[in-house]
C-alpha cells in the first residue's frame, strides 16, 4: 500500500484518479506488483490507510526515509504528470522558394 502513496505523490493524484491509473496504466501495475487476477485498492482503501499513516506521524518520516534510500541509489525523485497522448495526422508542411 505504501507504493500506492508513492504514485499517488509522484502524480500528484487524487484517491479516485489513484485507482483508476492502477487499473488502466500498465506501468502502474508493474510498480505494484499486481498480479491480472489481483485486487486493485479503491479509493475508499488509499484513502483510510493515508488516513492511519497520518494519525500515527508516519507520512513523513515514511517519505524522508524513501528519498533517503533514493539519493543512496544514485536516483532523483521528481514529481511527474500524466499525459494522455493521441497520435493526430497533421497537414503537411510545403517549403516555399523565397523570393518568388
């Protein structure tokens, strides 16, 4: 569940948008380790464990301790976005003899 809270972070995804990219992003699922047959978390689940998380102080100390181990690795940790991207035709572009 704490790789959940990595996505969601690094994404920066709301507990709705955090299901749905587990569902529908292969990387995702990869990240996670989830099987085909495996239960996804919703987002009612994300959200109560952050819940706990908070409660207990650990959010923060949990973070600190990743990038900890990430700066180790020799790695960055940058915040990223979504792209939904769509391959369009476009028109063709002529080139025009100057001076004509």
């Amino acid at each position: 569940m704490f790789k959940v809270l990595v996505l969601q972070h690094l994404f920066n995804l709301s507990d709705d948008q955090t299901e749905f990219q587990i569902q529908n992003c292969y990387s995702f699922y990869r990240f996670l380790e989830l099987s085909p047959e495996g239960k996804v978390p919703d987002a009612k689940t994300v959200w109560v464990y952050c819940e706990r998380l908070k409660e207990r102080g650990l959010v923060d100390k949990l973070f600190s301790e990743l990038l900890i181990q990430i700066d180790a690795a020799g790695f960055s940790a940058r915040k990223g976005q979504i792209v939904d991207a769509a391959i369009v035709p476009a028109p063709r572009q002529r080139k025009y003899a100057r001076g004509k």
